[in-house]
C-alpha cells in the first residue's frame, strides 16, 4: 500500500514510513552534533596554538630581557658586590620558576571546557525524547 504526497510520488504508509522518517531524522540529529563537535575541536586547535605563540614569543623576549638585567647590574656592580647581586639573581630566577611549575600544576589540573557545548545540546535532545 503506498500513499500519494502533494507531489504525486509514492511512498509506504504505516510502521515503515514511519521508520524510514525516525532514521532520516536521526541520522540529520547525528550529523549535526558531530559537525559541532569538529567545529570545537578546530577551535580549541586554534585557541592552544596561539596561546603557544604568544605564551612562547612573551617568555623568550622576558627571558632575554631578565638575562640581560641580570648581567648589566652584575657588571655595573663587579668592584663592590658582584656576589651578592648573581646569588640575588640566581635566588629570584629559581624561585620565579617554582612559582611557574605550581602554576602550570594547577592550570593543567583544571578541566578543558571542550565539547562543552556538544555535551549541553546532546542532553537537551535526551531531554526532549523522554517521556
């Protein structure tokens, strides 16, 4: 048995259009969530990379910066205290790096936020199917 749509083409009635139209529907739901989670995958891909460029670009000008400092007051204090200021440096350069690993510790014990948003659609749709 088959049913006449406004376009005069056939098609099965009952249970089976019924699926045919339930799988269609599914596969458009499937189809949709995984183009947003490709669409935040790319941008935490992007996200990360600047952040390396930047983070890398700013560490290296402050490393050289620092260094550079470092020497000139060692050297502009070579007659009186050139002791003191290297082990002042050396004392500040490490404590400066600890602090960094504890703060690195603590950012990369923090969750990502991605596929956060693929997560709250796909329970919006769990939400809707439930009885």
């Amino acid at each position: 048995m088959t049913e006449q749509n406004e376009a005069g083409e056939g098609r099965p009635a009952g249970l089976l259009a019924s699926l045919h139209i339930f799988a269609a529907t599914t596969v458009a739901i499937a189809q949709t969530r995984l183009e947003l989670l490709a669409n935040e995958v790319e941008e935490e891909k992007l996200r990360v990379g600047q952040l390396v460029v930047f983070g890398s670009i700013a560490l290296f000008c402050f490393a050289i910066g620092v260094v550079f400092f470092a020497v000139f007051l060692t050297v502009l204090l070579w007659e009186s205290h050139r002791l003191l200021v290297l082990g002042g440096f050396s004392a500040l350069f490490f404590g400066v790096g600890i602090v960094a690993i504890q703060l690195f510790r603590g950012h990369a014990s923090t969750g990502s936020k991605l596929f956060s948003a693929s997560l709250a659609e796909l329970g919006k749709d769990r939400q809707q199917l439930l009885p």
